[in-house]
C-alpha cells in the first residue's frame, strides 16, 4: 500500500489536520507552510520535521517532495493556491468553502480538468456521524421524497473578525454570512442527492454594529433561499455576530412520509424523528417523534478516528479523499460538488445585496 506524503498550507486550522491526517497509516506529513514563521516553526518541531520540511513561500512548499496538498489558509486564497499546487502536480483536499467568486470556482473546475489531477473540498459536516445514519433513513426512502429542508448555522465569532483591543480586521471581516454555506448546504444536499439551480437571499442589516456597514462579515443575518433541481425548497440562515449562545449548527429534512431534525442547543444534541407507519404513536394515541440522539461522534470508529476534529467527522473525510486517490476514481465530494456546495451561497449573496430575486445558479459538470 502506498504511503502518501501530505503537505499542508495555513497551519491554525491546519494544525488539526496535520494530526489527523498523521493518525492514517497511510499517511507520511512531509511539509508544512504558514506565513507565520512562529506558527510554522512550532508545528514543525512538534511533529519533528526538519527546517528544510518548512516553508513560509507557498510556490516553495508546492514544489516540495509531497503527493498531496491539504490547504487550511483563509479563503481568499484558496483558489490561486488550490490551482498552483494542481499544476505543480499534486492531488488537493481544500478547506471550504472553494472560493468566494463564480470565476474562481470555474477556474479550479478548469485547473482540474486541465491537470488531471483529483480535488476535494473539506466540507467535514458532511461526515457528521448523525448526517451519516440519517443518509441511511432518507436513502431507504423512510422519508419520502424530500420537499423541504432547512439549516442555521448561527456562530458568533465577533473576536475572529476584528481585533477588539487593536481594531486590527482580520479576514473573515470581508465574509458576508451566507457565502460561508457549505456547512449547510453540504450536508442538506448530500442527504437529499440534489443540487441547487436557483437562489435569492436577503439580510438583516447591521443593527448590531451600526459602525461595522463597510465590513460584510457584520452582517446581523443573512437568509438564503435555494430552489432544488428535484423541486425541493431549503432555507438557510447564516449569523457569525448573532448573539445566540450555545452557537448551533440545525438541520431539518421534510418528506412526505416524515421528518428528522437535530437539536438547536450545540453540535451534540436530541432531536427529532418521525417515520410514518413507523414510529409508535404516544400513550395517548397521539402521532409523536421519537427522540433521537445527533452525535457526531461514530461510536464504532476505530480509536485513531477519535483524535480527529469534530467527532469522528474529519478522519472518514481523509479515509474517503484517500480511498479514492487509490482506488483512482473521484471522491465523494469532487470538484464538481465543491462547486455545488459554495456557488449557491454566492449567488444568494449576490441577490441579497440588489433585489432579492431569485437567480439561476450555475451548474459545473464533467
Ligand atoms: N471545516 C471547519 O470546520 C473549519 C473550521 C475553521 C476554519 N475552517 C477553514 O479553515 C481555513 C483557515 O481558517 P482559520 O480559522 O485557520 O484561519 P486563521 O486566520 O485563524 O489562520 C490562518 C493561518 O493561515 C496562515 N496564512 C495566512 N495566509 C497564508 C498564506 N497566504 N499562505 C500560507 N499561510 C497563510 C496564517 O498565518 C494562519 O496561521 C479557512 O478556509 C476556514 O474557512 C474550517
């Protein structure tokens, strides 16, 4: 079996994955990159890489003795060094989301096409051990043919996005809510097997800091409506300054023989399933859900799986990006669903800050 040499770019978000990625076996991390020699300098002795295993110069790191590039920098860059790394002729796993513009998701699909080389997006939500056993409820079609669904992702991370003692601005400023939709979006449409072709969206202003209208990633609430290619409905809200405490991540499927949510109170919750034909009605006779309990933790995972980030969520995202490097066939998340799970959150933007219209989204296939 091959061992495949990772290197890895952004090294705050980054420094997870190097653990993660070094619990595979068939994992060997042969190069680090951040800009922040400290940063850099710290992870690099931790994991007992040589100096020549660092690097502060991404065309540097790109060329370095590495298979694959895992890049974890803020997501301005994501796309000049997605394709970099693509043409220096390595197989990439990108945070998400792919990118912030239509034009550089389509020049990734392009760069892909072109080098040949395999890309997936990081989008670990998917990987939820909850999302997992729920994909199994909606794939025997308990559910019914889904019509619905809804994700809120309400996180405020005020101190992420400005420097209160300072007023240093740090990036996820420029980020208006719902372009960062992939945590919504991902796991919705890989539990209901769709895409989105059309959106709109709309937003709650800057009530909350008046002084902060020049800085979208201030934005009180953003609402995303998104139009299904099955004729399905998802509604999606994004906050990242909310004041909402325990932050959530929610999510709710609608069919037409029954319904599956988590709970709003955190990322490990109760919540609620009901199946018709299925689920026992109450002492009373009443239709009632049964309560289920939404860990993203897989308790069967293999030990190596737990030191991961977010559950167990991490290590089957690299298994699956790894498998399919091997097995040479495209993961589960390849470039063309990367797409399909951040351009949609573009466009909503887009209409969000004209006439809250819907528009088409563009499709990328192969
Ligand atoms: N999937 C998830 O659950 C999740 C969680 C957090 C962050 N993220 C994603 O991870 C990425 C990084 O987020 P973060 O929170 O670590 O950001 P951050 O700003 O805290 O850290 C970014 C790191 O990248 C380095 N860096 C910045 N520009 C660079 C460049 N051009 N080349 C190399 N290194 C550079 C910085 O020095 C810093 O160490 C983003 O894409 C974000 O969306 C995903």
């Amino acid at each position: 079996m091959k061992t495949w040499k990772v290197g890895i770019a952004g090294l705050r978000r980054g420094r997870g994955f190097v653990s993660v990625f070094a619990a595979h076996p068939r994992v060997q991390v042969t190069a680090l990159c951040d800009i922040n020699q400290d940063t850099l300098a710290d992870l690099g002795e931790a994991f007992e890489l040589p100096d020549s295993a660092l690097f502060t110069d991404y065309d540097e790191f790109v060329a370095a003795d590495t298979d694959i590039v895992m890049i974890a920098t803020p997501i301005r860059f994501h796309a000049p060094q997605t394709i970099a790394a693509l043409e220096a002729g390595k197989d990439v796993m990108c945070e998400q989301t792919a990118a912030y513009t239509v034009e550089d998701c389509a020049d990734i699909v392009d760069a892909v096409r072109c080098t040949g080389r395999t890309y997936m997006m990081a989008e670990n939500y998917c990987y939820f051990h909850y999302i997992r056993q729920w994909k199994q409820i909606v794939d025997q079609g308990k559910l019914g043919p889904i019509f619905h669904a809804e994700a809120e992702y309400v996180h405020e991370i005020e101190h992420l996005l400005i420097n209160d003692e300072t007023g240093e601005y740090y990036w996820r400023h420029e980020r208006p809510p719902i372009w960062y939709c992939a945590h919504c979006l991902g796991p919705l449409l890989t539990l209901m097997d769709d895409r989105i072709v059309a959106a709109s969206g709309s937003s709650a202003g800057f009530h909350k800091h008046p002084e902060q209208s020049d800085h979208l990633g201030f934005l009180d609430m953003e609402i995303g409506l998104f139009r299904t290619q099955k004729d399905a409905l998802i509604k999606i809200a994004r906050s990242q300054v909310a004041p909402r405490y325990p932050h959530m991540v929610y999510y709710s499927l609608y069919g037409t023989r029954g319904y599956v949510e988590n709970g709003r109170d955190g990322s490990n919750t109760n919540g609620y399933l009901w199946i018709e034909g299925e689920t026992p009605d109450d002492e009373r006779g009443q239709r009632q859900a049964e309560v289920i309990h939404c860990t993203t933790v897989d308790p069967d995972a293999p030990e190596e799986a737990k030191h991961g980030g977010h559950g167990t969520s991490e290590y089957y995202m690299i298994r699956d990006f790894l498998d399919a490097l091997e097995a040479g066939v495209q993961p589960p998340i390849d470039v063309m669903r990367s797409m399909d799970f951040t351009v949609p959150g573009i466009i909503a933007h887009e209409s969000a800050m004209s006439d809250g219209n819907w528009r088409d989204v563009p499709l990328f296939d192969w």
